[in-house]
C-alpha cells in the first residue's frame, strides 16, 4: 500500500482547476443503460449501507447511464486520463482558508458543473494522491442535501486493473437546473460543539490522522501538534487494504469497537484540514453509524485557537517516523533534531532456524545503519551466548557498564551522540526497545526510536541498503559510569518491592498470562514456573503494540489499561518478563509518556527464580 502523508489545503489552492483547460470534451446524457438498471448498487462486504460502495463492475455495467454522474476528485491526472463521462471536481474550488466556503458559493461552483441535487453520484478519487479526497466529497454531498451518493471502491487504481475504460481530455456537463442545497447540519461538527462535550460519555472523537501527527509533530504548519484530548487515534487509512479497498465489514467493526466507537454514541472526526477524516465519515456510513459528522475545520482550526486545549505524548520526539529518519540521512534538519552526530542503529533478531535467518537478510536495511543483533549489550562479539544459549542468569542480563561503554564506543556511539534504533526481522518493536534502552542506561542522551521499525521505512517506500554500514569506532564513551542507573532493577531492589518495603512502585508482569499464571515456562534454561509475588499482569506485551506494523500502540489506550491496574504516573512502575526483553516496551512506553520513574528489570524472572529463596506464586491475579 502506498503510504500517503495529506498535505491538506496547502496543496488544495495551488491545483489546477482543469475546468479552465483547452480541448474540453462535451458531454451530453446519452448511453445504452437502462435508468433502473443504475438505480441499486450491490451491498458490498455485509456492510448496512453496503449501497454506497460501488464496485468496478457495477461501474462499468453502468457507464452511460442517464441518472449517473460520476465526480474525478483527483488533483492531477485527470486530463490525462479518467473514467469515460466523469467530471473533475478537485478540492480547491470548494475550501477557501482552509474551511469549506460559504453555500452560495458551493451551490454556484456545482451548477458551473451542471451538477443538481437530485442526481446519482459516484465518486472516485487516486488513494496514491495526498489524503483521498473521495471521502470528503461524498460529505460534502450529504452535507448539501444529496441523497444518491456512492464511492467507487478502491478508486482510480482499481478501475484500471480491473480493465475499466480510459477517457482523456476534459467533461463538461451541460447546466440545465440549479443546484439548490437542503443543508443538514447535523453532519458538520464545529470546535465549539467539541469542546463543550469533552468531558461528557455521548461524544467519541475519533482523530483520522498518522500516529506522528496524533503524538505532536507539527508536520504541515499547524501552530500546535497533539491532539484534541480524548480523541482516539484511527489512521484512516487502517480502514483500507493494500489496494485501498474499504476492508471487510467484521475487520472494521472490529477496529472501531476495539476503539470504543460503537453505534450507540455520537462520533465527531477530524483530521489536519477535514479531508482524510471525511474518508473515516464514510465509512462510519457504511456501518450505518446514525450520529457521525465531520469536522472540517480540524487541526487547523483547533490548534489555531489558543483557548481550546491540546495534549500530546510527553516525550513524541523520541519515536520518529520514518520521514524523519529519511531527512536525517538527507542531511536535513528535521524538527527537534540537534545537529550533532548521528547513529542509525539496527538491531536484527535472526530467530532459530536458517530459513529464518536467510529471510530476514533478505530484508535489507536502511541506508548508512549499522546492525547489530539484540544480544551484542550482552556479549557484545561472543556469539556462542546468544539468547537461546544462556547457561546462568548473568547471561541474560547486559554487559558491566564499563564493556557496555567500549561495545556502544566500538560502534561509533558516544554519550553525545544521536541514535535513531529500528528493529529488523522478527519481534521488531521488543528488540529495538532492549537496545534502546540499554543506551539510555549507559548514559546516552539523545536516544530514539523508529516506529514500526524496518516494517514502517519499506511500507514508505524508501530507498534500501544490500548490505549494512561499517562503524566508525570511538576511542570513548565520554563516561567513567552509567547516567542512568535509575532505569535498572536490581533483584534486590525487585524485593523489595515484593516484601512490601517500597509502596511507591509497582511490579508490573507483560509475559503472557499462562507464564503469568505458572501454567507453562517457555525457556529451555531454566524451569521455575510463577511470578514475583506482589506483582500485576498488564497483558502480554504485544498489548503495548500494534503487531500487524510493528508500532507503539497509541498511548491514550496504554495510560487507560495501566491505570485500572494501579499503574500510575505518581507511582514507579518496574516492568519484567522472562529476560528483560519483552519489558523493555513497557519501560519505553512509560518513559514516553512522562513517567518520572521506571526501571526495567533485566535479569527478570530468569534471575529471580534461579534464587531458591525468591518466592514465587501462581493462579489467577486476585
């Protein structure tokens, strides 16, 4: 799937309006369909309102039809070539600043179109193209009264691998009637709207935009990045497949209850500019959600207004995206980024088997990475350790900080140095997190991580290395000692926690809850079955992700689950596992978030049960 960045208005009022263009071709409503034959479209994917989606074929069984209009909302391309009859409507000619204009205005610009209310509709826009446009279109439309509006699933793309017919050169409409508009406002929110209900149960809100943009990078000028508070974060492209066809109906509900958007309650979406939130508007249609709406002004307009309030994750800048990594390597300056020397750090976990392995070089890397395997802040070149092959608990813990400072200085990393990690292969958000945080340990102070990881640089389609960099090595770390020994937990310091001595923090298990539980042991080294007593399970760690592209879960979500749990701010949580890999996430989302403090337990349960004085419990979390 193309992996789209919108670009809002900014781009809307600098397109060509193609209506102005020379070579025009006329077009009148003549064609061999049949009216009725063009008058129900096939429900698609047990949708309620599978109607308003429109497939290629009926399409083209339908072209010619003398009810049917269909609306090209692409940018560009469209005089080039489009689907045969179709008229072009970008964006521009309808927002004005960056809001919708005023309705005579809209109503001039669509009878220009020889557009009228009463006709059939059916919208297609290029997903490849900033934002997908169609979305908004078919608001618009609903917006203005139409009650016959369909999308095209899947757009342009799909109508040309299916086959369909091409058209070139520019559709006028002849102008018979008037659009006369039977405005609903109920479809359109407003900031003021949103505001008043922020604290109350009836409105969800739902934010359309990248993880990035949720979190608080300002990426297209608005004057402050986060988020609307309370608004859960649904990128609307994650209501799309690879070929941006609406996924199917049980994968959407899915995703939209699992976000507490339920058919019950009112919802309100935005986005930067109005655009891709009209996309998630009709797909709300679709599920035959009866209280959704749009709002157009977005972040532009909400960030605008100093009185209305934004949060953010507290620490964004430290999971970058992959445009930002892709700058950096540029030689740009991207936000937050203070110019100082720059490591992009891979760490590749290879599994067991050599088919695994073959396949994970297939993957490549990003161009100037160095890479090395999860297990080097262990052993650094002592292969023959590597996890699985741990004789004792000292094995799964990292190197003494004095080896750990000349392996990071071996790979060109000092103190000052920033380092951009990414994991590659497999477990890629729990290797990057082990690593990353082993150098916030040893005192590096400008750490970060690549969300999504080697999954999220490929999926933007970026340029990819054969082979990785050579490190350049340092002849210091610049430290005698670890900056950062507040990040580490001690087994003495875990017992403490058990016994009950230390109340202001808490054990925080992200193993899965069989291991949880004393149900089973997954690790051929040791064989205790348990957890530390005292300690709660906050669900496995993949409840800290996104496991279909390997990023952080939105943080809203992670700070509402560990807050029924007791894990709070004004606490210190100390996470754990088998080893200390899979806790390193939880530390990492805590850090991100704002924790004051949080420590990860390295030698985890490994460590502790091979005390035979450590006790350990099973059964159920009471």
């Amino acid at each position: 799937m193309v992996v789209k960045r919108s670009i809002g208005f900014m781009i809307a009022v600098a397109l060509v309006i193609v209506s102005s263009i020379a070579g025009c071709v006329t077009t009148t409503d003549t064609g061999s369909a049949s009216p009725n034959r063009a008058s129900s479209p096939s429900a698609a994917n047990g949708y309620p309102n599978g109607d308003l989606l429109v497939s290629t074929r009926w399409l083209q069984e339908n072209l010619g039809s003398k009810e049917l209009v269909i609306i090209d909302t692409r940018t560009n391309g469209y005089e080039v070539s489009h689907i045969p009859g179709a008229v072009n409507l970008a964006i521009g000619r309808f927002k004005d600043k960056g809001k919708l204009r005023n309705v005579k205005d809209l109503e001039t610009t669509l009878t220009l179109a020889g557009l009228r209310r009463d006709m059939k509709f059916v919208i297609y826009d290029d997903p490849s193209q900033p934002s997908g446009t169609a979305g908004w279109f078919f608001w618009l439309l609903e917006h203005l009264g139409c009650t016959d509006v369909h999308i095209l699933d899947g757009g342009w793309p799909k109508w040309l691998a299916d086959g369909g017919q091409k058209q070139t050169g520019i559709v006028r409409r002849p102008q018979t009637e008037k659009f006369v508009a039977n405005v609903n406002e109920r479809i359109v929110t407003q900031a003021p709207r949103i505001a008043t209900k922020l604290k109350g149960r009836d409105l969800a809100i739902v934010d359309a935009r990248t993880p990035e943009e949720f979190n608080g990078w300002q990426l297209y000028g608005e004057p402050r990045g986060g988020h609307v508070p309370g608004a859960v974060n649904i990128n609307y492209e994650s209501f799309y497949g690879r070929d941006m066809t609406v996924q199917e109906y049980k994968d959407v509900k899915s995703l939209l209850e699992s976000h507490g958007i339920t058919p019950d309650k009112e919802v309100a979406v935005y986005c930067l500019d109005g655009i891709r939130s009209g996309n998630v508007y009709f797909v709300l249609r679709l599920m035959g959600y009866q209280y959704c709406s749009n709002y157009d002004g977005s972040m532009y307009e909400w960030s605008r207004k100093t009185s209305l309030p934004v949060e953010k994750l507290a620490r964004y800048e430290k999971l970058v995206y992959p445009a930002w990594v892709k700058d950096l390597i540029d030689g740009k300056n991207p936000p937050t980024y203070t110019g100082k020397k720059y490591v992009i750090l891979e760490t590749r976990y290879t599994g067991f088997s050599i088919s695994q392995l073959v396949s994970i070089k297939e993957n490549g890397y990003i161009p100037g990475a160095i890479s090395i395997h999860p297990c080097y802040v262990e052993h650094r070149d002592n292969t023959s350790k590597y996890y699985p092959n741990y004789a004792a608990p000292q094995d799964a813990r990292l190197l003494p900080p004095d080896q750990l400072r000349g392996a990071l200085a071996a790979l060109g990393i000092t103190k000052d140095t920033t380092v951009v990690v990414y994991g590659n292969g497999k477990i890629i958000p729990m290797t990057a997190a082990r690593v990353a945080w082993a150098l916030m340990y040893a005192g590096v102070k400008d750490v970060r991580i690549l969300n999504g990881g080697f999954t999220a640089w490929a999926a933007a389609g970026y340029p990819v290395a054969k082979a990785p960099a050579v490190p350049a090595p340092e002849k210091s770390f610049g430290v005698e000692a670890s900056l950062h020994p507040e990040f580490y937990a001690t087994s003495d310091y875990v017992r403490s926690i058990s016994n009950g001595r230390n109340a202001t923090a808490v054990l925080v298990d992200v193993r899965k809850i069989e291991e949880f539980e004393g149900k089973s042991n997954p690790y051929p080294f040791f064989t205790r079955k348990g957890r530390i007593p005292g300690a709660v399970w906050q669900g496995d760690w993949d409840a800290l992700v996104n496991t279909k592209d390997d990023t952080y879960r939105s943080y809203p979500e992670v700070l509402r689950m560990w807050q029924k749990l007791g894990i709070t701010p004004d606490r210190e949580p100390i996470f754990y596992c088998g080893t200390g890999w899979r806790s390193t996430i939880g530390f990492f989302q805590a850090y991100l978030t704002g924790f004051k403090k949080m420590r990860n337990y390295d030698g985890s349960f490994y460590d502790w049960s091979s005390n035979p004085d450590n006790r350990v419990v099973d059964g159920k979390q009471r």
